[in-house]
C-alpha cells in the first residue's frame, strides 16, 4: 500500500524502472519509441528530419529529468537566487550541447549509427532559436550555460517571440528580410506550463482607494492579457544541474472578455482575443537603439510583469515576510530593457503588499544590479511620457515618485546645480519628455557594469560621470566571456580531442584557466603539426559551405580572414571593403612576376543589417558588388577572393569561427562595448587583426601585442581626430573610393552616399585616418602567415590565452560580487 509519501515516491520510481539509462540499446529504444508515439512516423519508415526529432524527444526527456531533480533540489535547500532578466536570447540549436553538456554524445553517436544514423547529420536538421539580434543576446545564452555550469541556483526570464531575427536572404546583391517563423516544425525544447499564468494589465487608470483608513492606490486595467510559461531547459556540463530558461507567450484572458460576450459581439471578442498573442509575436529585428513604440513598450512590462509575479509566488512558497526578500533574491537587468521591473517591483510592494514606500524602496536597491552594454548616449532607452502615461498609468507615478525623492536628496548632496540635476533626472524634459531608463535603472541598482574595462571607464568617465561621481562604490565592471563548451566543444571537435590530449585532461572544460598549459607546447614541432591539420579540416568544412552558399570554390593554402557579425557603420565592414579593393587594385598593377609573393587570401564577410538601416544595407551590396567583379576576375584567381555568406547566425557562426585563419574586429576606438566574437575566434585560435577597443585591450594584455595585429587609432586620439576633420585623405584611400565612385563595380549612383560617409568631409568613423594603418597591419598578417611554424604559434598561444574570457569567470564574478550567490550542486557526479 501506498502509507507514506516516502513509500509513494519509492514506487513510482520502480515502476518508472529508476532513471532512463544511456546504454546504446536503451537509447536505440527510446529514440524508436519516440519515433512511433510522439512524431508518429512507423518506425519502419522515417526520414531524417523524423529522426531528428525522435532523438531530440529522447534527450529532451533526459534534460526533464534532471531539471525536475534541480528544481526540487533548489527547493529543498532554498538558497538565495539570482533571476537573470533580458529581452533576447540567441540560443542557436541545442541538440549537440545538450547531449555534450549531459556526457553522452559518444552514446548517442553510437545507438544512432547501429540504427543506420548519423549523429551529425541529424544535428544539421534543426534550426535556429533566433530570439534577439547580436552580440547582448548570444552573451545571455553564454551566460546561461555558465550559470548551469556552476551550479548557480539561477533562472534566465524572457520573451517566447514566434518570430525570432529575420532570414536574410539576398537578391542582386541586396539584402531582403524573411520572417522566420520558427515554431513552424515544433519545438522539441520546451515545455508549456499551462498553469503558470499569470494577468498581465495594461491602459485604464488609477484610483484612491480607502483602506483601513491609509490611501491606498489602485490600478483599474482597460486590458488584461495572461503570460503563458514556456520552460526551455539549460543543462550544466559536468553536473547533474539543469537549470531553467522560462520564456513568456501572450495569450487571451478569460476575465477580461466576459463583457463583450455578455453583450453579443461574440465574432469582435474572439478577433479581439487574438490581439494578446500579438504581444510576443515579434522580436524587434533593430539592435541600434530604443524604439518610442508602443508595442515595444508593451513587450517589456508584458515580460516584466509576469517574472516578477512569478519570482515573488516562488517566494512566498517558502516566506511570508518580505524583509527577507533581498537575501532570497538577486534580480540582473540585462541592459535597460527589462528597467521597467524596478516600477514593477515597486508596485507590487508597496499598492498589494501594502509596504511602505521607504521599505519598499530599500528593498528594490538591495535586489537589483544593471548591465549596460551602450555606449552612447544616443543607444541609450528613453520612454516617452504621454506613452508610458497611457499603457501603465500608475508606473509612470511611480517613477515620478522615484525621480522626485531622488532628486531631493540629490539637492542635499550637490546643492542646486540646475544643469547637473536636469542631467541626473530620470525625466528627461524638451520637445518630447521622456524617461531615461538607464538613470532609473542607475538610481535604484546596487552594482551598476560594463562590459570590458575600457567600457567600464567610459561609463565613468562619460556618459554616467555624475553618477559616478555621486556613487564610485557602484560602478563595477565584468568583461564579457564566451562559453567554450559551445564554442570549442561543440563547434570544434577535432581541436577540443586535440587540446585534451595535449593537456592530458579534459578538466578544461569545466576549469578553462588549464588552457594556459597549452603555452608550454606551443613551439612543439608535433603539437604544431597536430594543430595545423585541425585548421585544415575545418577550413575544408568551411570551403564546402562557402561553394554550397555562394558557388565561389576557393583554396584551402589561402588565409580565410573572417569579418562576421551586425553590419554597424562603427564595426566598418565599409574598411575592410576599401582595403580588399586596395589589395586587388595592388595585385592588377603588379608585375607579373612579383605575384608569386602575394599571399593568397580568401576574405569572408557575413552579418545581417537592421531593415530600416539603409548605409548597412549598402555596404552589403557593394561587398557584392566587388566580390562579383574580384572572383570573375581569372587573372586574380586564387590570389583574392571575396565571399558573403548569408544568413549568418548561431550554427553559421560555428562552422565560420573555426576555419578562420584571421578575424577582422576594427570598430573605431571608443565604440564597442566589448565585443564577444573575437573571444570565440581567439578561443578557436585565430588570429584577431584588431582596434584597441572594447575586449581588445584585455586580450591584448593576456596574449601580447605580440600575438595579433593591432592598428588604428587609440580611444582617447579619437575626438581630436574628429574635431580635425580628415585633413588628407591618404591617397590609397581616396583612390579605391574614386573606383567606387566611377562605377568600377557598377551602381555608381547608388554607392554615392555610402561614399559620402567616407570622403564627404565627416568621416565620422575615421576609416581615412586609419586606413594606412590598417593596410600595415595587413601587411603584417600576410608575413606573418607566410611563416606557417610563426602563425600556427601565435595561433597556439591565441587559444592559450583565451581562458580569461571565458563567461565562466564573468559569472563567477557576477555571483560572487554582485548577485551573493553560491553554487547549489545536486549531489551527483553529473
Ligand atoms: O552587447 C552589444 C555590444 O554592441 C557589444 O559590444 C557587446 O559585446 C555585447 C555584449 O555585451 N550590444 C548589443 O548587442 N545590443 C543589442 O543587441 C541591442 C538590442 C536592442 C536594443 C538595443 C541594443
């Protein structure tokens, strides 16, 4: 009989028959399994696709499993927690870091193969999670895996778009927009908790209400829409933990509908209903800026609203007294898009908890800590009033309250500066008065980062001087890291068995400080053979793609230099276009004979532009236009080859990071927070042909400015520069754009502004005053590269060096310093 729980709980896992084992005749049978009842394909006759998904069922299962297992692990020892708040995630796939993570690809490659499978096969069938843009979203993912890792009691909250980044497709030339509609196959991943669900309001006003004789605000909504749970899970690598992904979906609500039935217009309110689906439906494809539009707005306190209802059930699970909040709870706001939580939080404390405000006010400082990954004023979130007043009335109040207490006791501290106390405002007056989203999330946060160390000081020194100096305690910074599980393990195999062999370990992918070891090897002969063939095998990948993509066959004795990632007119594809025309201009006007010591390269350019971006979308055409002219050019021939690859994204990025020989990362000074792809090409050992800015400078310090090819002006000669206007144009310079100009590769008329940008007398991005020095430290790659025993040791000690930015220290830092957390490990060996 079933007398206690204990006995209960020891018979269902008997029956269960314990926990799903990995030997290759169980897999073999739950993949089949999976095969006939979930996608419901015979068994006898499936495609690949099919198998896909069976075999996605079976470790989806697997990863139920041990969530389960973590979540009442967490909830027996209920230790502080840190809720990671952002509005993207770029995902990519999960079915290889998944069984990675839970130690059984080897397992799985097997029961697949006896069934008459390949394993990577199988992994090429699933596509993208392409929920945010670029560099802020993939670090979430990164961070995500490294919270698992860690054994962080952790949970990440965001949107479940079902429209994820756009495709792009290119025509002529010219970049398109696809939607991309991903959910269309399914997704395997995730769980739809369709009792979490929470009333999220909008519109409507507030009233004063009596209560017990206190004023007490209350929020009557115009519209109510349910957030609907999906939980995607996150495995650790190494640890049983498997932590939690929880992403929100829109979906109609009953109570707010009632109404329009009673009176009739039944047709109207079941239209009216999808509108709430609307909400999460579409990821904003623009990564420049804040946009003043409602719908945005919408999605933020939409997202913002549910965690937070979510959090603090969570809590009340376990406690009734909110003093005790802040040593239950860390809330991160991934730059200022989910800002709206700390008005949230306030509401929630002080109109239903009914708190008093200086109580609830000390707790929203303790909990919260903000990211900033800006760094200009102009990327900076403003929300207009008038639109803030009208989707969340009583918010704006709130925030009023917040900037009004704020800026009394800013009065006391520096007296009535007017101008630095309209600086410090939250709210921002002029033609469209608004609210500065960073300045909240600044006033009530405890920690306040960068991304990099030279980011980090800018922020002090620039855009949040005052703060700084009315604060120093809480400016920190915590450079940005990559995870080398995905980024070696999964994408790069071969170099991932190399490395362990050579370390005679594998504890490096847990403990990525062990990479330095390789530092003693790197002018091994045998190691540097071993290390070359790996290059070579994935450039070979690499080169079958870019003829599949492209129909460009290129050679593999050729340097792949790599430039991948959001076309920005301060990450300048635009100079590295003028610097291939350059080299091609060279190679026409040689001499025959010297061609023989040009170094062949094949340059690589893949990045998606912002649909209402024009300049961006230019400099995709005339990468294009040049590529057209350079690769039909038999003349050049092998010596010089330019490729787009479209569409680039996640699984892109991890076939493209390992085959390249160098990357491009040449922001002007000053503009790039960090930038988190060098870290993965470095960690894949490529060379970086790079500015001083952002991650650079860091990277510099850990491999020696020996070991890549720095160039270009520093962040502190930049406004000089500027304020100098381009004095002279270097003559190299003004003459691959007077070929561009004249129509050497066609659509003269069209590339005219995009010139304009360059020699029209701002260059505001300062692609003449660099130029020549760009062209020297291409210079320097090319010698470099002629010496493959040179370049396959600077290569080494590239990825020797890349365990710094590894994002398992940023977030060891993050829990440690910021977020007082501690690792909370089921116990098992993983
Ligand atoms: O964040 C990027 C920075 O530009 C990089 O330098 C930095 O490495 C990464 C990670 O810290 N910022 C973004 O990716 N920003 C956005 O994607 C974004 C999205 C919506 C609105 C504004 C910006």
């Amino acid at each position: 009989s079933l007398g206690s729980d204990s006995a209960k709980a020891e018979r269902m896992f008997r029956l269960m028959d314990g926990f799903l084992k990995n030997d290759s005749i169980s897999l073999q049978q739950d993949i089949l399994r999976h095969v006939e009842y979930t996608v419901a394909r015979s068994r006898f006759n499936f495609d690949d696709f099919e198998a896909y998904q069976a075999l996605a069922h079976s470790v989806r299962d697997r990863l139920i499993e041990r969530s389960h297992d973590t979540q009442l692990y967490f909830k027996r020892k209920d230790p502080k927690r840190v809720y990671f708040l952002s509005f993207e995630y770029l995902m990519g796939r999960s079915l290889s870091n998944s069984v990675i993570n839970l130690g059984i690809r080897d397992q799985y490659a097997d029961a697949l193969s006896q069934l008459g499978f390949e394993f990577e096969v199988l992994a090429e069938q699933e596509g993208d999670a392409a929920l945010g843009n670029g560099g802020l979203a993939r670090l979430s993912a990164c961070q995500m895996d490294s919270m698992a890792t860690l054994d962080y009691p952790a949970w990440g909250y965001g949107l479940r778009y079902e429209y994820g980044l756009f495709r792009q497709v290119i025509l002529d030339g010219f970049q398109h927009e696809q939607p991309d509609f991903w959910l269309n196959f399914g997704n395997p991943w995730e769980t739809e908790r369709v009792h979490v669900t929470y009333p999220v309001k909008f519109y409507g006003v507030v009233e004063e209400e009596n209560l017990n004789g206190e004023k007490c605000n209350v929020w009557i909504p115009g519209e109510v829409v349910e957030a609907v749970a999906y939980d995607n899970p996150i495995p650790g690598y190494g640890t049983r933990n498997t932590i939690t992904l929880r992403l929100w979906a829109g979906k109609p609500s009953d109570q707010h509908d009632m109404e329009a039935y009673n009176t009739g217009d039944y047709i109207n309110a079941v239209v009216c209903r999808q509108k709430a689906e609307n909400i999460s439906s579409v990821l904003y494809p623009d990564d420049r800026s804040f946009q003043g539009k409602e719908l945005r707005l919408k999605q933020q306190y939409f997202f913002v609203s549910a965690s937070i209802q979510d959090i603090i059930r969570r809590f009340r699970e376990a406690h009734s007294n909110f003093d005790e909040f802040p040593e239950k709870v860390a809330l991160q706001l991934n730059d200022t898009h989910p800002s709206l939580a700390i008005a949230e939080v306030m509401r929630v404390l002080v109109d239903k908890e009914h708190l008093g405000w200086n109580k609830a006010w000390d707790i929203a400082c303790k909990i919260f800590s903000f990211t900033i990954h800006a760094v200009i004023a102009e990327g900076l979130e403003k929300i207009p009033v008038d639109l803030l007043g009208s989707l969340l009335p009583r918010h704006l109040q709130i925030i009023y309250e917040i900037n009004f207490k704020f800026v009394e006791e800013l009065k006391k501290r520096i007296g009535l500066d007017y101008n630095r106390l309209s600086r410090m405002s939250i709210i921002e007056e002029g033609a469209v008065k608004s609210i500065r989203m960073a300045n909240l999330a600044i006033v009530c946060s405890h920690s306040v980062n960068g991304v990099s160390k030279v980011h980090s000081e800018l922020l002090k020194a620039k855009l949040f001087k005052d703060f700084y100096e009315l604060w120093p305690e809480k400016f920190q910074c915590k450079t940005n890291g990559v995870t080398q599980r995905r980024w070696i393990v999964v994408s790069n195999p071969s170099l991932c068995a190399l490395i362990s062999k050579w370390l005679g370990t594998e504890a490096w992918i847990r403990d990525v400080d062990l990479l330095t070891g390789l530092r003693a090897y790197a002018a091994d002969p045998d190691l540097q053979q071993e290390w070359m063939m790996v290059k070579k095998v994935n450039k070979m990948r690499l080169a079958e793609y870019i003829e599949a993509m492209s129909g460009v066959k290129v050679s593999l004795d050729a340097m792949f230099d790599v430039q991948t990632k959001r076309i920005h007119e301060y990450k300048r594809q635009l100079l590295n276009i003028l610097g291939i025309i350059h080299r091609y201009d060279c190679i026409k006007n040689m001499e025959k004979s010297q061609r023989s010591k040009v170094v062949p390269r094949v340059c690589i350019i893949g990045g998606k532009a912002a649909p209402g971006y024009e300049i961006a979308k230019k400099i995709i055409k005339l990468c294009h236009a040049v590529a057209e002219k350079i690769n039909n050019d038999t003349d050049v021939g092998d010596l010089l080859k330019l490729v787009f690859i479209p569409d680039y994204n996640v699984s892109v990025a991890e076939l493209v990071i390992p085959g390249a020989d160098l990357s491009q990362h040449i922001s002007t000074a000053g503009h790039e927070a960090s930038g988190t792809g060098s870290m993965k090409f470095l960690m894949n050992g490529c060379l970086l042909l790079a500015t001083e800015d952002g991650s650079t400078v860091e990277i510099v310090e850990e491999i020696g400015a020996d070991n890549l090819f720095l160039f270009g002006a520093k962040i502190h000669e930049v406004p000089k520069l500027r304020e100098e206007g381009s004095p002279k144009m270097p003559l190299q310079c003004a003459r691959v754009i007077r070929m561009v100009r004249d129509g050497y590769f066609g659509f003269k008329d069209y590339f005219e502004s995009l010139c304009d940008t360059v020699d029209g007398g701002k260059d505001f991005y300062l692609l003449g005053s660099d130029f020549e020095s760009y062209l020297e430290a291409q210079a320097a790659a090319d010698k470099a590269f002629a010496d493959p025993n040179k370049w396959t040791q600077m290569s080494i000690l590239s990825t020797a060096g890349s365990g710094r930015f590894s994002s398992d220290r940023t977030i060891r830092d993050y829990a440690e310093k910021t977020w007082g957390i501690e690792p909370c490990r089921f116990p098992s060996d993983g």
